[in-house]
C-alpha cells in the first residue's frame, strides 16, 4: 500500500499541474486589466496635480487636498458633474463641463484592458484566450470597482462629486470601451444582418447581400463629415485667437501670476482645446453655442454674457453685436462636410473591381441619408459632452445644444452630399462606359401619359404640318390550296383517294359543310375534257390531290358510280 500511494500522488499532482496549464483564466485577467486601466488613469492625474502642487509657491492646502483634486479631477473626466461647496456666496456652485482631451484617456486605457484580455498567447504552450463575456464582465468590475473606490475618496474632499452621475457615468463609459476592445480583440466577429430587428426604415440599406459594405460606407463618410466639421472648428478656433491675440494674451496675466500659475492655465487651456473645436463647429453650423443662460452666439449675432472670466479660449468669442459677411463665411465648414460625405458615397457606389454590382440612385441616397443620421447622433454626443455648466444662474450652461448641434449637421450633409452623390456616381458609370467596362446605357422612348399636357411632355405638333399620308391597304394575297404539299404514302393510295373535279367546284378546301351539300347533288354530267394541266389534272400520274376524310366525304364509293 505504501509503494502504491507514491505513484498516485505523482499521477494526481501531473494532472492537476496539467489542468492548472491548460484551464482558461477566467474572471482573474479581465479584473487585473481592468483595476490596471483605471489605476493607471488616476496615477496619471494625480502625477499631474501633485507636480502643479509641489511646484506652486502658495499651496491652499497639503497633498491630502491635491489627492482630493485629482480624483476628482479624474472622475470629471468620465463626465461626473462635481460640486464646489466653498464658494463666495456660500451656495454649492456645479462644474459638469467635461475636458475631451481628458475623457480620451480612461476611453483608450479600458478599450486596451478589454482588448488584452481577449487576446490568445503567442506560446504554444500558453493558456487559451479569455471567452468574450468573461472578459468584458472582468475589466468593468475591475474598473468599477477602483471607481467606487476613487469616488469614495473624492466624496471627502473638495470638490466632491455627484453620485447619481457616478452610477450612470462610470458604467457606460467602462462598459461601452471595453465592449469595443472585447469585439476588436476576438477578431472583429460579425453575424448576419437581420432585417427584422431593425426599424422599417432602415431595412432598405439592411437588406440585400452587399448590406455591410453599404453599412461600412456611411460609417466611413460620417465619420469623415465628422472629421471635417471638428477640423475646420479647431482652424475657426486657430483663426480667431489670432485675430484676438491681444485679448488671449492679457488673459493669461489677469488670471495669475508667476509661471507656474501661468502654466497651469496653459494645460487647462489645452485640456479644453478639443471642447472649444466643437463650439466653433456648432458656430459654423448655424444653432451656436451658450456663454451663459439665455446667451447665444452664433454667425447672426453675438450676445455673450457679461462679466465672464478672462479666460484666453473666451478671447475667441465674435464681438458682441449682429454678424457680419465674415462671421457669415464660416458656412464654408458645413459645406465642406456635406462635399466630403457626398464623395465617400457616390465613389462607393461604383467599384471598378466590380462595376457591374454598382448601387442604384435610390440605394446610394439611402446610403447617405445613413450617413446623415450617424454623424447627427456623433454631433449630439459632442455637442452634449463638450459643455455643461461652470456654476450657477447665468453660468448654468456653457456650450452647444445638442439637440440643434446634431440635426443641424445632419442636415448640412444630406442636403449638400445629395448632389454631390449623384454627380459623383454619374460621372464614375460615364467613364466605366467610355472605357468599354460596362455597355453603353439604352435609350428608352419617352412614354407619353395620358392626359398629360403638351408642355409637360415635350410633344408640340406644329400646326401647318400637312396631315399624314394614308398608307394603303396591302391586298390579300390568293388562299392557297390547303393540301398542296400533303404528300401520300403511295400512288395507289393518291389514286384511291382522287376525286375528279368539275370546273363548277371551287378550288378551295372543302369544309364538313360544303362536303354534304355536294353529297346531297345529283351527279353532274360529264363534260369535255379540258386541255391537260399538269398542276391540276387529278388524274395524271403522281399528281398531288387532296386528302379526303371520312367526314368530308361521307360515301366515297358512290361518288365513284355515280361518276
């Protein structure tokens, strides 16, 4: 027994280290990536807030405050609103305006969690790839569960965040990036599109076998009418602040004072850079954007709030005042997007690999009008997330709407793509078939509608032209006979079957009706022989007759005798 158990031990240990090699890690990588992720975001603010502190020759208050300040800091940029309780007024003032640059950071680190750890290991030997669901469930709960963490922390200090927007923002922004880098790390997987499970407007562009690349389509041309409308934002905004560079330059003297404050206004500028690219984008396409409650500016007039703080983006702000030509020049951005996404759709509707698979107008319209409404819903989560407001009363809100933001846009690049669309298009199927890639396209009549006016269709007829000439009536060409070329299968049969004629009958085709009115006759009397014909003497040899049936010629053997 002692010798035995020796050997089971060593077989149970191999299979266990075994089983321990091979088995799937489970929950344990996707909560260490994404613990990783979001301690990475905050050691990355708080590095930055400590270097500011440590640096400022008059600190407010020791590290334990400027840890307050960057978790706080780090949780606005997930898009929590914070509340400043120490105000001058005594009353808690809000501060929801989200920095873009900074939203950027935790987005990347968690899609990098998500995608790590669904990603096989390049050893033979190494442990299979985390399963998708268990790899998304990982990283949130591992990020989730340091943003509890953080915000318990924040909740201590000020500023301190609001939880409602930390159980709302927290989870969508964890969950949305990594359920992107969970599905770019397995591969890109895609299943087929099902019509049914999609509105009945939108089965049009579902439908049919090229459905995704139609998909891929609008995204791309939303995606670059997106592109071009936050560019020329950001060359709108570059534009402007050098216009007002005396204005942006005594702002960074008014604010602070020393190089370290002066810098810290510099990052807190640049952090903003990417919120103040959308503003000018909304500018351009028409709705504008808040500087205080019930203040808009847009290219018609500017009505910017009063008292606002020196701040070198505000120097940006059009003077106050009706717009003027110059302000009116920035429809220029609007128009480009809608040129741009028109262009992306009418080049993808015709491909040279396969040009006879090209899309019809309605389909390629449809295509953009897709396109129209993704990048309405890319312009409204931009215009949402990039303002917010900066404290109370006439500092409620700062920023576009997003609700006149995303339609506007969608609507510059419908209306300015359909004509671009169809030009493009058109001019693509015009050169396939000049090269002798496709045939040349048929012309089809012009149908004329009843009822139709004469100026609609295009038909005048002049009024001193001469009547048309009546074509006459072909004359009927002569009946032949209807058994002319029946052959028969010997020429006793031929003579058995012939029937002598009298110059009386007809030479047409007897009918069942003629057959016994002449059986019912008495026999005629023979008449002198006729000069021969060869065509039509039925007696002559070889001759053709024709057939006779039994119901055309009811008694055969007594037209015989009689005869």
């Amino acid at each position: 027994m002692a010798d035995v158990m020796p050997l089971t031990l060593r077989r149970m240990s191999s299979s266990l280290r075994s089983r321990m090699r091979d088995r799937s890690p489970g929950l344990g990588a996707g909560l260490a990536g994404g613990a990783l992720a979001a301690g990475l975001g905050l050691g990355a603010c708080a590095a930055l807030v400590m270097l500011l502190w440590v640096s400022s020759p008059y600190p407010d208050s020791g590290p334990g405050g400027a840890l307050h300040v960057a978790a706080a800091l780090w949780l606005l940029a997930h898009g929590v609103e914070l509340v400043r309780a120490d105000t001058l007024s005594g009353v808690p003032q809000p501060v929801g305006l989200t920095p873009l640059l900074l939203l950027a950071l935790p987005v990347w680190l968690v899609y990098r969690a998500a995608r790590d750890a669904t990603d096989a290991s390049d050893e033979p030997d190494g442990p299979p790839p985390v399963p998708a669901r268990t790899a998304w469930t990982g990283v949130v709960l591992g990020y989730l569960g340091v943003g509890a963490a953080a915000a318990l922390y924040a909740s201590g200090g000020e500023p301190c965040p609001e939880w409602p927007w930390v159980t709302v923002c927290l989870p969508l922004l964890s969950g949305g990036a990594a359920a992107v880098g969970v599905w770019v790390g397995c591969g890109r997987p895609h299943r087929p599109l099902s019509p049914r499970l999609s509105p009945r407007w939108m089965r049009g562009p579902l439908s049919g076998a090229d459905a995704r690349r139609r998909l891929g389509t609008a995204a791309r041309a939303a995606g670059a009418a997106t592109a071009v409308l936050t560019g020329g934002g950001a060359l709108l905004l570059g534009t402007s602040l050098v216009w007002h560079g005396d204005t942006a330059r005594l702002a960074f003297t008014e604010l602070t004072e020393g190089w370290t404050g002066r810098f810290t206004v510099l990052l807190l500028a640049i952090t903003l850079i990417p919120n103040a690219a959308v503003w000018s984008a909304s500018y351009a396409l028409g709705p504008g954007f808040a500087l205080g409650s019930g203040h808009m500016v847009h290219p018609l007039a500017s009505d910017p709030a009063p008292l606002l703080p020196p701040f070198p983006l505000l120097a940006a702000v059009p003077d106050a005042g009706p717009g003027s030509p110059l302000n009116w020049a920035v429809v220029l951005v609007p128009v480009a997007a809608g040129v741009t996404a028109g262009w992306f759709v009418g080049s993808a509707a015709v491909t040279p690999a396969r040009p006879w698979l090209h899309w019809s107008a309605g389909r390629t319209l449809g295509v953009l009008a897709l396109a129209a409404l993704t990048c309405t819903v890319a312009l409204t989560l931009l215009a949402e997330l990039s303002g917010g407001p900066l404290g109370g009363s006439a500092l409620s809100r700062f920023g576009p709407l997003g609700r006149l933001t995303g339609p506007a846009a969608g609507l510059w690049v419908l209306l300015l793509g359909t004509p671009v669309t169809l030009t493009a298009r058109a001019w693509r199927l015009h050169t396939l078939r000049r090269t002798g890639v496709l045939p040349p396209r048929r012309s089809r009549p012009a149908r004329k509608r009843r009822g139709s006016p004469a100026w609609l269709t295009g038909a005048r007829e002049s009024r001193t032209a001469e009547p048309n000439p009546r074509v006459p009536e072909p004359t009927p060409e002569p009946e032949e006979e209807l058994y002319d070329f029946l052959r028969t299968d010997t020429e006793e049969a031929a003579d058995a079957l012939a029937v002598p004629r009298t110059s009386g009958e007809s030479s047409r085709p007897r009918t069942p009706g003629t057959a016994d009115a002449v059986a019912h006759q008495p026999p005629a009397e023979p008449e002198a022989p006729a000069p021969k014909v060869p065509s039509r003497d039925p007696e002559a040899p070889g001759a053709l007759a024709p057939a006779r049936t039994p119901e055309a010629d009811p008694d055969p053997a007594g037209s015989d005798s009689s005869v």
